[in-house]
C-alpha cells in the first residue's frame, strides 16, 4: 500500500520564523520519488522539489530545506525565515514506480506578519 | 500557449447530467495526468496517458468516468449522470516524458470547479 501522511492540518507562525512541515511515507516499493508542492491562495500546484529513494543528501535551496530519511520513511520541509508570501497549502506527494502519485491532506501554513 | 490549460474553468451542472472536461497540456508533452481535488484534500489521481494509450486507469472511481486522449495531445475526462459527491476541483498535469523516468516535475493546469447541484 502506498500512503502519504502529513499530520500537521494547520501551523501558523510569527514572520522570520523557523517553521517544519512533516511528511511521512509509506510504500513498498524500492524505487520512488517524493515531491512537495505548494498551492498558494490563488489555488494552482506549484512543485518545489522532487527527491527519488535512493538519493538522500539533504537539499537546501534559499529558505528552502528538506531532510530526507529512509530509516523513518519521512520527508520533512523546514522554511528559515518565514515570510508572508509563504502561506499557503503545501502537499508532500510520492510517486511509485507504476507512475501513480499519491498527495498527502497537505499543510496550511499561515504566516503572521 | 506556455502552460497546461483547462476548460471550463468552472461547471455547474444538474444531477444526472454528462460533463465533459478539457485538458490542453503543453505542447509535446508525453505524460497526461487527470486528477481530482476534493475542498481541503490533496489530489487524488484518476487516470493518465502517455501519448495516446491510458497507462492506467484504476484510479477512477466507478465506470461512470472515461477519459480519453485520441491524437496524443488535448485530453477529455467524461462524467456521465453525475452526482453530488462528484463535486470537487479536476486537475490535470503534464510532463514532457514518464515522471519514473527522470524528468523531474509535472505541470498542473488551472483546474475545472465542478459542481453538481
């Protein structure tokens, strides 16, 4: 079974911030790729990362960072200094080898100025 | 165009209605992905194509939904004698080759709001 567990529904914090959205996997499959998108106000999905299983260097892209980890089959998000333009939905997503994508409930993220 | 386009962008329809859904991804892409957003969920996956064969269709809820993409281009999703529970946001993606394959991202189109009164 493949499934994709975000269990944050909601988070919201204070501008500048640090701020972690979870993701957590699961799937037999020992090839597969884990995304995370994001969808903003105005509603369209926009993809910020892909990672496939066997590449697990951390990434970081400006603000942006994600920690990947097999042993516990998660994907974390973390965002440094946090800003308004950050809120929005976010959705962790993992893709199998029969090309099937499966979304997590997404997270909504609130940033308060 | 330079991106996936959708249309309607909205259809509101009655109960025992066929709505036909449009998914115009971008030129040359392979992949075609159909997808359904209900309000505060994740996408879920319906179906998708590459070129013109449906590679796989079990994410389909009942045979009330087709899809099709004849020429390997613009993409139709069928709901025949909707219902209410088929009220939510479809999605369609596209991406140049198979996702597996190494390409890293699909592109999601605007999406079509459904709803069936």
């Amino acid at each position: 079974a493949q499934k994709v567990t975000q269990a944050q529904t909601e988070i919201s914090v204070v501008e500048k911030e640090d701020v972690t959205l979870d993701c957590v996997y699961e799937t037999r499959d020992t090839t597969y790729y884990l995304f995370w998108y994001k969808q903003p106000p105005s509603g369209e999905l926009v993809f910020l990362i892909r990672r496939n299983s066997f590449d697990e260097q951390n990434e970081i892209s400006g603000r942006y960072s994600w920690n990947f980890q097999k042993s516990t089959s998660s994907f974390n998000f973390t965002i440094t200094a946090s800003q308004v333009v950050d809120s929005a939905v976010y959705f962790c997503a993992l893709l199998n080898t029969g090309n099937q994508f499966y979304f997590g409930t997404g997270t909504s993220l609130t940033v308060i100025p | 165009g330079a991106g996936v386009s959708q249309s309607p962008r909205y259809k509101v329809t009655k109960r025992g209605q066929d709505v036909a859904l449009r998914c115009d991804p971008i030129s040359g892409h392979v992949s075609l992905y159909w997808y359904r957003q209900a309000l505060g969920q994740g996408p879920e996956f319906l179906t998708y194509f590459n070129y013109e064969a449906q590679q796989d269709k079990s994410g389909l809820p009942n045979d009330r939904f087709s899809a099709e993409r004849p020429e390997g281009s613009i993409s139709t999703l069928t709901i025949q004698r909707t219902e209410q529970r088929d009220s939510a946001m479809y999605r369609c993606a596209s991406s140049p080759t198979p996702l597996a394959g190494g390409y890293n991202e699909q592109f999601f189109g605007p999406g079509t709001r459904l709803t069936v009164l």
